[in-house]
C-alpha cells in the first residue's frame, strides 16, 4: 500500500533538463515544486572533477553515468511480425539517470529546427503535391511555428551559453553563419569556439564544393559567461571529453552549470532521487490528474499527489509511464487510431572517414567543436526530383581524439594486432570524419507499446519498441552521404572510408540518443497526445516535455528544440495557472 | 609538525571561521559616534541579528548539522578541542537565565554568568569593544530564539589548561579592555570600520600573528596569521601579501560576494562571506575598506616582503611545477596564471598565493574549494581536491612555482609542509568516489 504524502503544487517526473527549465519557470511563480529522479545526485565537483573524468574505459566504454539496463530498459524488433526481445545492454542510444539527466553527457550541439520543419506536413504539399507523401508516413506539423519558437529558442540559448555565429538575424543573413537558418532576434551569447586543423580543412573544401559551412552551435563556452540567471560558467577548455562525460570545467551547458545554482536554494523547491515514478494517478473521471506513484530505492512505494503532473523523463519513459497508467488512448497501427505510442522517430546517421597527411591533432576537441553545412538539410534543396523528404546537416565534429572509441583507420587496416598498431600510429593524427545527421519520419508501423510477454524490475510490463529504417530514409541518408563524399574528395585525402547505413536498423551499434515521438504534439486530439502548448488534450494538468513530442524528428540534434519548447511550455502553464483548464479546444 | 607553525595556530585563531570583519547599520544618531551602530530604522532585535551576523556568532555555535546557536562546534586548537557553548535561551543549557549585565560582562571581560573565566577562542578580546546598547541588541535577537537544550561536551584540554585560572592570567597579560574609543583625526567612515573590524568582525583573530600564548601580536595585528590549518593573509597595505593592490571597491565586493576579480574566498574566509559580510550593508562594507586601506604596508607591518625575488625560472622545482602546472591548472587559471574573469580567481599577483605561508594554497590543492555562495554570486564554482592525484614532492613543486611563477615572489615549499598538511587537514582522501 503506498503511503501518501503531503500534495505539492507541482510534480516533475524527471530532473533532468525539462524538469530543471519548468522548476525554475514555476517557482518563480510561487508554487511548490517537486521533481522526483530515478538516478541519483550529481554535480560538476566532485562527480565530473577534472582530475579524474577523463576516464575513457570508466564513462565511454563502461557506461558509468547511463540508465543500468537491468533496472530500466525496453523490447525491440524492427516489425511487427517479430519477437520483440530485451535489450540487456545499452546500444543505439544511451540514456542517461541521476540528476540532470542527458544534459549532462550530451555533446553541446544545440540546433534550431528549420522553420520548414514545424509545419512540414504543409510545406512539403504545397511544394511537391500531395502526392509526394509515402503511404504510412505520419508526416505531421507541429502545431507550433517556428516564429513561436524563437523567443524561447534564444531564451534557452542565452541559457546555455551558446557559441556560434548567427547567420540570419531578423531576415538579414550574415556573412560566415548559417545563411539557411530562421531569422533570429540577435546573435548568439558567444562567439564561435577556436576552429581545430580538421575544422579548418573541412570549411575550405566544403566551400571549393559550392557549400555554405558555418560554425556549428555549440553549448560549450567559447568565452566566460553568466547566464541571465546570474550563474557563472567557465570556458572550455577543449579537452575532448564532452560525450558521455560530464563537464569538470563549468563548460558545457547542463542543469547543473546553468540552472541548478539558482533552483537549488529556492524553499519552494524540492527533489528527491532514486525514485522511480511508475504511474500517474487520476480522479475517477479521468480528466485530472491527482499525482503519481512512485517507489523509492529500498522499495517502499509512495502517492505523492500534486495540483499538476508534468513528464519531464526521458523520451520515451514518458511514453511507458503513460502506457502504464492508462492515460490517453493507446496507439494501434491496424486502424492507425489512438495517440499514446504514436508516430516514434529516430535519426539516421553515416559518416565518411577522411585520410589525409596534414596533423590534425584530434584529441583537442571539444563536443559541439564543428564545422556544418546545412545546404541539404529539411527542404534547403530541391526533393523533387529525389524523391524523398528530410535531410540533415553534414559536419565535420572534432569532438575529441580518446583512445578508445574515437579514432578512425583506412579501409583493409587489420582488426588488431601489428597491423593495426601500425594503421593507428600513421592515422591516428591525421584522420577526420564527416558525419550526416539525417531527419527521420514517422510511420504508421513505427510506434511503442506494452509488450506482451516481458516485465520489468517493478513486474510492470516493458515497453516495446517497433521501429526500422524506411526506403524514404535510406534514399535521402545516401544521398546525403554522397554529398559528404565530396566535401571529403575536395579534402586531398590519401584514401576515404564511406560509412554508409544500410539495411535494417539496429539497437546495438551506438548512433544517437536522439529518440522522438510517442506522445506527440499537434493540432487534432486524434492524432496528437499533446496540444501545442504541451498539455495533454485529455487532462489540463497533465503535460509532457521534451522530444516525446516530436511529430516526426529533423535533421538535426534534438536539445535545442527541446529546450526552446520547454520554455514555450511554461509560459503557456503560467496562462493556465491564471485560469485552470485547456488552453485549446480542439 | 613545525613548532612554530603549531604554535601559532593558537586558540585564538581557531575560532573557526570566524574573521568576520563585521560591521553595523549605516546610520549614526545626532550626538553619537558615528563609529557605533546606531537604531536607525531598525529596532533592536532587527539590530541585533545585523550585528549577530557581523560577529559571525553563528559560525562558531552552531554544530555541524546541528541546531542554530546551540553551541557543540568543535573548536581546535594546538591546545586541545574548545566546544563552542549553547547561546539559545534555554534556561538550563543556554543562556536564557542570563542578564543582560551578565551577557555584557562575558562579552565585554570574558567571565560567565556563573563567574567563571571564558577562553579566549570566545573572542571577548575584540568584542571588548562593543558598545553596550549594540551588545544589548545582540542579547535581544538571542533572546528570540527558539530555546534549545542542548549541553555542549566537555573541553578537551590538558592541564593546567583544563583548569580555567590560568586565563585570569593571560586576560591580565594580553586583555586589553574597554569600548571601541573614536579616533578624532580620522572620518566617520574609517571610525565606523575600525569600531567593526576590531570589534564585531575580530578580524586579526585570523588575521593577526599570534605569540606564544595565543595572544595576537599588537605590534601586528593584521600582518597575517593562522587559522585552521590556512593561512589567513595580510590585510596591511603590502602589495604581494597584503591588501595594498586593492581598491576599495575590490574590498567591497569581495566581503559582499566572496570574490572579486582578484581573489576568491577559501577555507574559512569563504564561510566568513556566507555567513556573515554579505549580509553587511554597503555603507558598513565601504567603512571597512576605508580603515583597511589605511592600514600602512611594508615589511615593518606586513610579514610579506615586497622587495624579495622570486625563485629562477631554471630552478628544477620550478621547471618540475610549471610542467605540473599545465597539466593540472592551466585548464581554469589559464596560461600566466590570469584565471577567467568572475569564473576562476588569478594566481599572478594574488596577495593569498604570495602569503607568508602557503598553507591556504596547499590546503586548497589537497582538498579542492568552493567559492562562497552569495545572494550576489552563487553559483558556488567547486575547484575539485588533486590529493588523490598528486604526491606531496608534486604539490611541492607545483605550490613553488606558483609563488613564483608570473612575476610572483613568495617562499618555496618542501614536501615535509604538504606532507604535514595532507596529514592535518580531514579530507586528505581527494575526491574521487
């Protein structure tokens, strides 16, 4: 029997970069918030202490700071006359748990969507016709715009401290930006992160292929910088371990360098770790939600009720964790009816490795350290005579150069041994590579559900992902990549290696974390879970943050957008603060 | 341990954390000094807990964890442990049966209620100064609180030191009592900075070299002295180790934020600034600045010499630190040791690092810091602890050439020191989980 607990104005379900954004938002309100956090508590000293996080072996390969499959993890199969199976090892992507969530080992590469992409659906019909659209994609707008979007774009970037180099503001392109982004009120808070050799390389040949390169954004500080919030970060140092690391340096955005120093010390604020939220609970009616239920580490469980619930976990968490509590109708791929599982998307990558002679010192890096382009990236181009819809940035990230995981070696070098010493002693300095960062549309057969026969370590069912690569991907994935090609071609390479994706999707090699879809925003309660404000269309105190509400993902990284809409959210909750209820009637 | 270390790490200076240059209310009252917190617009409880913060009281009585004002802080010293006493008004454990000519007596004279003789880890010898009406105040908050019961462990001291005679001989010796007396050449403001800094604040508890018997040094009170197992710097007018580089302003900040450009609080100066200066009005902060600044420097006042020169950049301890330097500093304190602006403190020119001792920058390398959390910087930037990672010879070094690298001048450092400290200090383990 769960033992109750006094109600707080607010339940967050999560504490990492959502639920951090909203508890900052909705305090300031005055209301009592709780986030409850399955991981545990971290910070930059001592956890991600420079003197010992740049520990390869420890992070990168051991997976020290990820969600512990054995305790949260779900079912995959590529279709749905499969078997889904377990995944008993973190592969494709790596959530994160404990405090702060992804946002702190993700790279820093924060993305604005392409105006294009919110209303996609629209778009890509008045361009190209009906007719363009593949039977069983779920192409859907957003119901947002990016106009919306913009001031809470530039709220979470003067955030995170973001460094770049605009390259449109207020509808006037600027020389060396990105000329194919959406006007943007003002340039970024700081200014680009010193360019690396390999950078270098890539912006000169890009432009000698006809290419527009910019400098990527990235949430690593090229400068000291405090935040609006008064928090102070430091600049980066550009040691390379971005990814799967947390920061030692108060360098890369994350809630603990730019959120946490103000929330921590609010009365009205509150978090509790090692809890697992496993249900939302609702009245009799099921219009409102009363609050959750969730099971500390020892095991006790809890009813902690609140005025409102918000989802701020992992993507699609938040899609089990409403599964589980039976809130919304679950998605059925027969009749295509239902919205709670609905419209899951992935991304699709390759890369192509460039051996050349030039030293490149690549272990001086740092996450979001990239050179772009974003001439085939949303509909920048002409689909038409390709026939596929989406696209994606190419760049080259310098990332950094560990050891490990992080060196590339020519076609034909031996998988150990001398022959392989000898290929990383010759390459090791002098190789790069370009990476495509494809949009992924949503499908019909595409979703999450419970599965049937597997249960997780609370005896809950696991939730099921179904999910495969689509020839509409495929297509536009090699032709991205061929692209890449080029840039690599006009590099002077001794040799390239094209790491092109083919066939079926797989969860075991690592290829993003950038998981969308399954409680998705939109315009219709039929087809969407959310309203364009985040709130459930069923119950007005139940809202869902983060990339769950993607319609379908883009070509780019996810943060970004997430934090923009995040901000997005809270205002509209402070409108329904002042007046309880839904703030669209569909 | 090193004799004269040891000693001058006295009773007085472990009044942990409790150099608050504390200071009182901006407004004097027609016909009184204006060195002396007057009502102003604040009643006397209000009054009183300014004042309570400017004497950092809090700091020193209050337990780890444990209930504000109830006393039980371990207080260490070469001597033995002092246990900091339960100030609530508890009527039985705390000081709810006392006058207020009682509280006055032990603030002014250092005797309790029940007639006995306090130890000067009580800072009686500094808050002899306090006007009465101000103690007054003080008395009115504690008596506000809520009474907790809660008796304090027994003192852990040798004898004669158990015994509590012997310190009607050192206040015969070294107490010089009486309230804080204008000096009429100089301004209000430097009067009212003088009255908190010698007073309330017991700066050169820390501040101050100390003899033999714990007693500060009044030939130099402020030339700098020991405190934990850090070494508080100069607030003389030196320019490598004092206070003589600084503006007012940069004093200002630093008491209101913790840190300012040029240096940022550690060890117990850091608790000092959360606790007790950022709660000082500006005018208080901006008096204080003034008398600090009148402080004459030189090597007759500050224990720093600002002619000595640095060690050779040849030297093999500085060629070993500079290389250790740069694999684990530079990242934040950058090339030229410059730091980031508002993010991490310089080490060039900084007065802490060119201190008389480098205990403060040892400690700090052992067991990390935080800057202090302020309502006008809070963020709390964590510099992690590099115990686990460096061996006493390397911190050695590294210290060294920090005190001498950049146009920095200060003693270098043997392995011994660091290996002492490591020993002292409570963290020695590093931070690694």
């Amino acid at each position: 029997m769960a033992r109750r607990l006094p109600e707080v104005d607010v339940v967050l379900v999560g504490f990492g970069w959502t639920a951090s954004i909203i508890a900052q938002e909705l305090t300031e309100q005055g209301l009592q918030v709780l986030a409850l956090e399955r991981g545990a508590f971290r910070d930059t000293v001592p956890d991600f202490s420079p003197a010992h996080i740049q520990d390869e072996l420890r992070y990168a390969v051991r997976h020290q700071i990820f969600e512990a499959p054995v305790r949260e993890s779900l079912t995959f199969r590529n279709s749905r006359d499969q078997t889904a199976l377990p995944m008993r090892h973190l592969g494709s992507f790596l959530p994160a748990a404990g405090v702060g969530g992804a946002g702190v080992h993700w790279n820093g590469q924060c993305w604005r969507f392409l105006p294009q992409d919110f209303v996609i659906r629209t778009h890509t019909e008045e361009r190209y016709g009906k007719a363009f659209v593949p039977e069983g994609m779920n192409l859907q707008d957003w119901g947002v715009t990016y106009d919306d979007l913009e001031p809470h774009y530039d709220q979470f970037e003067y955030l995170c401290g973001v460094s770049g180099q605009a390259g449109n503001i207020g509808g006037t392109v600027q020389p060396g930006g990105n000329p194919f982004e959406g006007p943007r009120r003002r340039g970024y808070p700081l200014p680009p992160l010193k360019r690396s050799a390999s950078t270098v390389l890539f912006d000169k040949a890009a432009r000698a292929a006809g290419f527009d390169p910019f400098p990527c954004p990235a949430a690593n500080t090229s400068e000291p910088y405090r935040n609006p919030l008064g928090v102070q970060m430091g600049q980066c140092t550009y040691c390379g371990y971005c990814e799967w690391f947390g920061c030692g340096n108060y360098s890369k955005a994350s809630p603990q360098t730019t959120v946490l120093p103000v929330l921590l010390r609010k009365d009205n604020f509150a978090y509790r770790t090692h809890c697992n939220v496993t249900r939302v609970l609702t009245d009799s009616s099921g219009t409102r939600a009363t609050g959750v239920t969730y099971v500390d580490i020892e095991g006790n469980e809890f009813e902690q009720p609140a005025g409102m619930v918000v989802l701020c976990a992992f993507a699609q968490h938040n899609v089990h964790l409403l599964l589980l509590s039976k809130i919304g109708q679950p998605y059925d791929p027969v009749s295509g009816e239902g919205v709670v599982g609905r419209n899951y998307a992935y991304q699709i990558t390759s890369s192509v490795d460039v051996f050349q002679k030039e030293i490149l010192n690549p272990f001086m890096g740092a996450g979001a350290l990239g050179q772009g382009i974003d001439n085939f990236n949303g509909d920048n181009f002409d689909h038409g005579p390709l026939g596929f819809i989406g696209g994606g940035y190419i760049a080259l990230w310098n990332t950094g150069g560990r050891p490990i995981l992080q060196h590339y070696l020519p076609e034909g070098t031996p998988k150990w041994g001398a022959g392989w010493k000898k290929g990383m002693h010759e390459n090791y300095l002098t190789a790069c590579s370009i990476a495509t960062h494809g949009s992924v549309m949503s499908y019909r057969d595409h979703y999450l559900d419970l599965d049937p026969t597997w249960t997780d370590a609370y005896g809950n069912p696991m939730l099921r992902l179904t999910f495969d690569f689509k020839p509409n991907e495929h297509a536009m994935s090699k032709y991205l990549t061929a692209q890449a090609r080029k840039i690599a071609e006009a590099m002077n390479p001794t040799s390239i290696k094209v790491n092109q994706r083919d066939g079926h999707y797989s969860i075991v090699p690592y290829q993003t974390t950038h998981n969308t879809g399954g409680a998705i925003m939109g315009t219709d309660p039929k087809t969407s879970f959310v309203n364009p404000y985040l709130q459930s269309w069923d119950i007005p105190n139940l809202w869902v943050m983060g990339s769950t509400v993607f319609p379908q993902n883009a070509g780019y990284n996810p943060t970004g957008t997430v934090g923009a809409l995040t901000y997005w959210a809270a205002a509209a909750m402070k409108r329904y603060l002042a007046n309880p209820g839904p703030l669209v009637t569909a | 341990m090193n004799l004269p270390g040891a000693f001058q790490r006295m009773m007085l200076t472990a009044a942990l954390g409790a150099a608050g240059c504390g200071l009182v209310a901006a407004q004097s009252l027609p016909g009184t000094s204006p060195a002396r917190l007057s009502a102003g617009p604040y009643t006397d409880i209000q009054r009183g807990l300014y004042l309570v913060r400017a004497g950092d009281c809090r700091s020193c009585h209050t337990a780890p964890n444990g209930q504000p004002f109830a006393g039980g802080r371990a207080v260490p010293t070469p001597f033995g442990t002092i246990y900091s006493t339960n100030i609530t008004p508890d009527a039985e454990t705390g000081i709810g049966q006392w006058t207020d000519a009682d509280f006055l007596r032990a603030m002014h004279h250092g005797i309790d209620r029940e007639g006995r003789q306090l130890y000067p880890a009580f800072p009686y010898p500094w808050y002899t100064k306090v006007a009465p009406d101000d103690v007054a105040a003080i008395k009115a908050y504690l008596d506000t609180l809520e009474p907790v019961r809660s008796l304090p462990r027994d003192n852990e001291l040798p004898w004669p030191l158990n015994m509590r005679t012997p310190v009607a001989a050192w206040d015969w010796l070294f107490l010089d009592t009486g309230v804080y007396q204008d000096n009429p050449q100089k301004s209000d403001a430097w009067n009212r900075g003088a009255y908190l800094v010698e007073g309330l604040g017991h700066c050169s508890a820390c501040h101050g070299d100390k003899n033999l018997l714990g007693a500060t040094d009044k030939d130099h009170p402020f030339g700098g002295g020991y405190a934990e197992n850090v070494f508080a710097p100069s607030l003389t007018g030196g320019t490598r180790d004092g206070l003589g580089a600084w503006s007012e302003d940069d004093i200002v900040r630093f008491l209101k934020t913790g840190s300012n450009g040029r240096e940022s609080a550690a060890g117990p100066m850091a608790e000092v600034v959360e606790m007790s200066t950022q709660y000082l009005t500006e005018a208080d902060l901006r008096a204080i600045a003034t008398y600090l600044k009148d402080l004459p420097g030189g090597a007759s006042q500050s224990r720093g010499d600002d002619s000595r020169t640095a060690l050779a950049s040849d030297d093999s301890r500085m060629q070993h630190g500079a290389a250790l330097y740069y694999d684990n500093c530079r990242a934040c304190h950058m090339d030229g040791g410059t730091g980031q602006p508002q993010a991490f403190p310089p080490l060039k020119d900084s007065s802490s690092i060119q201190a008389e001792h480098a205990d403060t920058l040892i400690d700090v390398i052992l067991n990390g810091a935080r800057k202090p959390v302020t309502d006008g910087d809070f963020t709390g930037l964590q510099m992690p602890g590099f115990a686990a990672r460096l061996d006493d010879g390397e911190i050695a070094d590294l210290v060294t050439y920090v005190r001498n690298g950049w146009g920095n001048s200060a003693g270098a450092v043997s392995s011994d020191t660091v290996a002492q400290l490591r020993s002292d200090t409570r963290h020695g383990g590093g931070d690694v989980r």
